[in-house]
C-alpha cells in the first residue's frame, strides 16, 4: 500500500515538469518579456539592456533549467509592478479564493448529488428533465451573466445581499456568510451542472445491477437503496469529476472574484491583465496546476485506501 | 464501432426530420443558430449602424425608435454592437472547433498508432491538461498582445488535449478489429491504414465534440474580453460590451442584459445542438452522459 501511493506521488513529478516545460515555452515563444517590462515607449537599446540583465540573452535550455530551479525553491519569480515575489502576493490574497473555492465545493456537492440521485431514481420524469434542463443552463449560462443577473435581483432589488465585498470569516462570521451567498451561487452553478450530470449517469448505470435488485426485494426501503447501495457503488467516477471539476472552478473563481470585488487570487490575475505584469500570471499558472494536481493525487490515494478494487 | 463503412456518418444523418420531430428543442436551436449565423454575416443590412460611431449627445439612452436596444456610455448603438458582436463570437466559436478538432484528430491517430509516440503525447496532454485553460489563455494574450488570432490561438490549446484523447480512445478500440489486422496483412501503406480505416470512426464522435468545443470557445472568449485580456477594445464583442456595461450597472443594467442575453442563448443553443448530435450519433456516449 505505502509502495503504491509513494509510486503515484512519484508519477506526479513529470506531469509537473511538462507542465513547466509548456509554460515556459508557449510564454518565451509566443511574446518578449524584456518588451513588455521595458513598456511602449522603451528604445531598443533600454530592451537590450533588460534583456541582459534578466538573462535573456543566455540559451533557452540555460533559462529553462534555471527557473525549474528557482520554482523547487518554492520561488515563482517577482512582480514587475509592485517588486514583491509572487509567493507572498499569493499568501496575501490567498484567503477569499481559498474561502470562496471551500464554500462552493460543498454548496455544490450538497446540492447537486442529491439532484442527481433524484434524476436518476425517476430517470425520463418531470425531475429528470428538470435537472437536465439546469445542467444545460449551467453549462451555457457565462458566469458574469449569472452573477449580474443574481446582484440586479437579490442585491439591487430584493437588498438581500450585499452588491459586493469580502470580510473574512476570522473577523465577522455573519457578514461573511451574507457576502459569500450570492458568489459562491454564482460559481457553483457550472460546477454543479457537471457534477449531477455524472451522478445521475453513474447511478443510472448502478441501479440496473443485480445486488440492487436483490436490496430491494429483500425490502429495504427505497432512500436507503438509492443512497447506500447505489451511490455508494457508483461513487467513483463522481469523485473524480469533483476533482477534475476544479480545473472549471479555477477559471471560475477568476471572473466571479471580479465580478463581486472580491479581493482574491482571481483579483490578483485581472490587475495583472492591466499592468502587463507577466510574473504574476505565469507563476499564478504554476500555483493553480500544483493545486489541480495535488488535489487529483489525494484523491487518487483515498480511492485506493477505500475501495479494495482500485489497484493500479 | 464494427462496420468499417465510411459512410456511416452520412447512414446515420438520414432520417433527420423524423428525429428533429421527435426532438423540437433540437429544431428550434438550430434554428436560432442559423438566424443567429446569417445576422453575423449579414450585419451591415441588419438595420444597423455603425457599431463604433459615437454620439456623445445621446449617452446611455433607453431603447427608442433610433435605438432600438438604447445607447451605451459612449453613445454607440446597442443594436449594431450585438449584431457585429455576434461575428466575433460566430468566427471565434467555428474557428476554434475547426483547428483544434483538426489537431487533434492528427495528434490523435498518430499517438494511438504508434506506440512509442503515445506515451511522450500523452504525458504532454497531461500537462496541458493540468493547466488552467482560462489562465493559460489570458497569459498568451498579455505575453503577445491583444488580437483576434492570439485569441483564437489561446483558447484552441487547452481544447486540443481533450480532442486528442477522445481519438486516441477511439484509434485503440479500432486498432484491434479484423479488418485492420487485414488491412495491415495485405501490406496496406500506414497512412492508409489511419485514413481510409481508422479516421471514419473517429467522426461521429468527433461531430459532437466540435459543438461542445465551439460552445466552450464562446464562452471564454467572452470571458477573456470581460476580464481585459480578449478580443481587442475597438471591436464590439459580446465580452468586450458587457466589461464596458459593468461600470455602469447600477444606472444602466440594460446594457449589460442584452450582450448577456446573446451569449446565453447562442451556447445554449450550440450546446443542445451537441446533445442532440450525440443522440443522433454517438447513442453509446448518450446513454452514458
């Protein structure tokens, strides 16, 4: 067992170093930092000395392995504009996003397995197209959109929410509870739509198996069938959608935190956008894909320590 | 997946008025779609104006016979800025399933075939897998500037890894059929093999995944204009109106419900389109979605 998770936390390292290797690459090729951090208005001999003195001159092998370096370091380099490194950016405003991120998560996993469930047991009824018809909502819908509609109508007119802002949790639990709401709304709802999609197609799946035939006749009641017998067998690819789903929730968390003021990561990204400042995204990049793949090996791990069946 | 016929796609489009009669919601997408598509080609007749023309006297107007959609904070007409906009989202969404279904499918056949090159292909479409798609994108266009093509070129990449697996998936189910044992036996060129035997599977499947990758491609694009780093400022897009609108919520939301409005309806149409594509020829991932 402990052979087994040591080779799946292993396996992890050259996806990290691809994705390394893809960053620097697509970014070195597709644009010329010295340009951008000397500004429009920079002669080209003020680009040359930047790019001197930042080591672009040096082969790109040479570059690529000294900031896989700088990265084991736990450094992800510094921002142009403020001059501060991007791991204490991140430590600042890690919080909101952190908050906003736990709270989504269990929102929409409180939410839509159920739904799910429910689609699945009356599959082809009125709750099944229902649910349905909101996963194809919550896959259209921008977020933006959904997040302007819900201030202009729980905000603005209804003044139930507050319209923006953030306070954490640590300093006042009730005013971070109203001011959570409305984002935490906005962003589950594509993250729900993906994950009562999967669970009403994997439970559909299970419900048709031998075992809960067999639970039913010996007369277990219906809610514990359905909720013990078939969504605990069909657990598995839920699970693995919760976890990949957070590839979506990342974009997401960006816009949402935009559009509600929310001073996070995501916020931290869009004053990058307007200062060109290229530090903060790239590292950002490296940030979210450690975060994305971490979470998918914990919980490729506690799949293997809780279904005996998993061996890989 | 058994028939080796080329022909399948065409076998299984025949028929389709009794399905679009079975499925209306399918109908009335596609029909939206095809307004929505010959607006945007057709824009200058749409009774529209101008969509960057400013009148500084009539700012942030309610909709009226000259404004049909009202004005915005600069005084251009709403109405022409959604119908020019509805080109970008269009051209984005069709040229970013267009390319990246094509590179995928290459990648794909390629590294399902051959299979020393599967595991370096693979372990490249983990990567880009792991990363951020919207991240990714805005990076590209901060690092070389705002343009229609960056764009387009930023959000085809994080789509391709998906496109290649879905291949891949197919490419080694058919791989092991009879027919292409045969084929090989007989001393058939591998292009061949991957072109005449392989390639015809992959096209149902690859149909609908284009939908939903056209419809995702809208959606960021939009995205992307919203948060700054999208199509350029001077071209109405539905994205760039509604980052324009946001400032002024408050006093004029009308500005904002509109753009809004065409980008939820149009990938909302694009994405039933998908589904009932998927219905129609790929009944095995149906049952499973």
């Amino acid at each position: 067992m402990l052979r087994l998770i040591a080779t799946r936390v292993l396996s992890t390292i050259p996806v990290m170093g691809v994705v390394a290797l893809i960053v620097f690459f697509m970014l070195r090729l597709s644009g010329d930092p010295a340009a951008i951090l000397a500004g429009d208005t920079a002669t080209s001999e003020q680009v040359e000395k930047i790019r001197i003195s930042l080591g672009l001159t040096k082969p790109l092998y040479e570059q690529f392995f000294g900031w896989v370096v700088q990265l084991l370091r736990f450094d992800l380099g510094t921002s142009l504009f403020t001059g501060l490194p991007v791991t204490t950016l991140i430590a600042q405003r890690i919080e909101p996003t952190a908050m906003l991120a736990l709270t989504t998560i269990i929102f929409s996993v409180c939410i839509a397995v159920p739904m799910g469930v429910l689609a699945a047991w009356k599959s082809g009824g009125w709750i099944d197209r229902l649910v349905m018809v909101i996963c194809v909502l919550g896959f259209s819908v921008p977020v933006f959109v959904m997040g302007y509609f819900l201030i202009f109508n729980f905000a603005i007119t209804l003044r139930w929410f507050p319209v923006q802002g953030y306070t954490s949790p640590f300093v006042d639990f009730g005013r971070f509870l109203t001011q959570i709401t409305l984002p935490t709304i906005t962003l589950s709802f594509i993250y729900v739509a993906l994950i009562a999609r999967i669970t009403r197609a994997s439970v559909i799946e299970v419900l048709g198996e031998d075992y809960i035939r067999t639970a039913r006749a010996k007369g277990q009641i219906e809610a514990k069938v359905l909720f013990r017998h078939a969504l605990k067998n069909a657990a598995v690819p839920i699970v693995t959608v919760i976890g990949l789903g957070v590839a979506l929730l990342i974009g997401g968390v960006v816009v949402t935190e935009s559009v509600y003021n929310i001073p996070g990561l995501g916020r931290l990204v869009v004053d990058a956008i307007t200062r060109r400042d290229y530090p903060i995204i790239q590292g950002l990049i490296m940030f979210f894909a450690l975060i994305y793949i971490v979470l998918n090996l914990i919980i490729d791990i506690i799949y293997t320590l809780v279904d005996p069946r998993i061996r890989y | 997946m058994t028939a080796p016929a080329a022909a399948m796609p065409l076998e299984r489009l025949t028929g389709v008025f009794p399905f679009l009669k079975r499925y209306p919601l399918v109908a009335i997408a596609g029909v939206i779609l095809g307004i929505i598509v010959l607006a945007a080609v057709f824009a200058p007749f749409m009774f529209t104006r101008d969509p960057t023309a400013l009148t500084p006297l009539h700012r942030l107007r309610p909709a009226s016979e000259l404004n049909w959609l009202g004005t915005d904070h600069l005084g251009r007409d709403v109405w022409s800025r959604l119908v020019y906009g509805a080109r970008v989202s269009v051209m984005v969404g069709l040229t970013v399933a267009a390319l990246s279904i094509l590179l995928g499918l290459v990648i794909g056949l390629v590294a399902g075939y051959i299979r020393w090159l599967d595991a370096i292909v693979m372990r490249i479409m983990d990567g880009l897998m792991a990363i951020p798609g919207i991240l990714l994108a805005i990076a590209l266009v901060s690092v070389s500037g705002a343009s229609l093509t960056t764009v387009i070129v930023a959000i085809m990449v994080p789509e391709i890894p998906r496109v290649v697996r879905l291949v891949r998936s197919v490419v080694l189910t058919v791989r092991e059929e009879p027919y292409v044992e045969a084929a090989v036996s007989v001393g058939t060129p591998l292009p061949a093999i991957l072109i005449r035997h392989i390639l015809p599977n992959c096209i149902p499947p690859l149909i609908v995944q284009a939908t939903y990758v056209c419809a995702s491609a809208m959606l960021t694009e939009a995205i992307l204009s919203f948060l700054g780093a999208g199509t350029p400022p001077t071209i109405p897009s539905w994205g760039n109106m509604v980052a324009e609108a946001r400032l002024l919520f408050q006093i004029a939301p009308w500005n904002l419900l509109w753009p809004g409005i065409a980008l939820a309806v149009t990938i909302l149409a694009v994405n039933i389109l998908g589904d009932g594509l998927r219905d129609r020829l790929d009944p095995k991932l149906a049952k499973r979605m």
